[in-house]
C-alpha cells in the first residue's frame, strides 16, 4: 500500500512552493523596476503599478497629484509587490511593508539628505528625471517606501 500512494504522489506532483529568504527578494528588487504598491484609506484597499529603483533597504519611485499620494500623506503604511513570472508554476514573488517618506530637497534633514541620492537612482532608471527632458514630467513627486517587513515565495514547476 505504501509503495502505491508514493507512486500516486509522485504520479501527480504538483509545483514545488517554497519561501524565499530576505536576501532573495532583495535580488528580486533589485532585477526589476516595476511593481504594485497597495495602499487603504478607510474600508477601500487600491493597488496600482508603479516605477522604482531599490537600494539598501529602500524603494525610491516618483509619481503624480492624485488621489494615490494623497491617500499616501495621510496614512504612509503600504504594501509593494514585485513578480517574475516565467509559467503557471514558476515565478517568484516578494512582498514588502513599510512607510512611505517624501522627498524634498526643503524636507527635514534627513529626507533631505535621501532627495539627492533618491534623484540620482531614479536617473538611472530614467534620464532626465525631473529636468528638462523628463519624459514624464507630470510625475514630480518622489518618495521612498523602507522596507521594513520583507516576504516572498516561489514556485517551480514539477519538470523545472
């Protein structure tokens, strides 16, 4: 009886899910420069796509007026989801937690000190952020999520 509910399992392995340590879902940020960030107000949860860059412990990303950073200036915890799918049963998937901070360069002194080092991450991502040539000169806004709770998962395929 044994050997055949082994063979059963084998014959129907399904994907093999495991989680992924912190520094794994820091090189998954690290690979990738769009993802969701979550946010709630009230009894409303919104997810929406955004551009980053990630560096030591923290996701940069810029955006617009609207009613994500609005939302955002009053309640700062988020959510921010990257994925890398190759199939049904084999991606990787990291989760972050955390605050989000503005970035100005009139802002506190520490933000202000991250506004620079923030500006020139963003730049390599995209030339010309923020000066003249910005191709998306509407999202003025730059902000930085820590990451402050860090989770992730991956799937690999019976055959992978």
């Amino acid at each position: 009886m044994v050997a055949n509910a082994q063979m059963e399992t084998t014959k129907h392995a399904g994907p093999r899910i495991r989680e992924l340590t912190r520094t794994e879902v820091e090189a998954l940020l690290t690979r990738n420069n769009v993802g969701r960030i979550a946010y709630s107000f009230k009894d409303r949860v919104d997810i929406e796509p955004i551009n980053y860059v990630y560096k030591d412990g923290w996701l940069y990303c810029r955006t617009s007026h609207g009613s994500k950073f609005e939302t955002m200036e009053h309640h700062r915890w988020v959510a921010f989801e990257v994925d890398e799918v190759q199939g049904l049963f084999d991606w990787q998937s990291g989760v972050v937690h955390g605050a989000t901070y503005v970035l100005k360069a009139d802002s506190s002194d520490d933000e202000r000190k991250a506004f620079t080092p923030g500006i020139e991450l963003l730049k390599q991502l995209m030339p010309g952020t923020l000066e003249g040539d910005d191709p998306v000169p509407f999202r003025h806004l730059v902000f930085r999520i820590h990451l402050d709770e860090v989770s992730g998962r991956e799937s690999k395929s019976p055959t992978s």
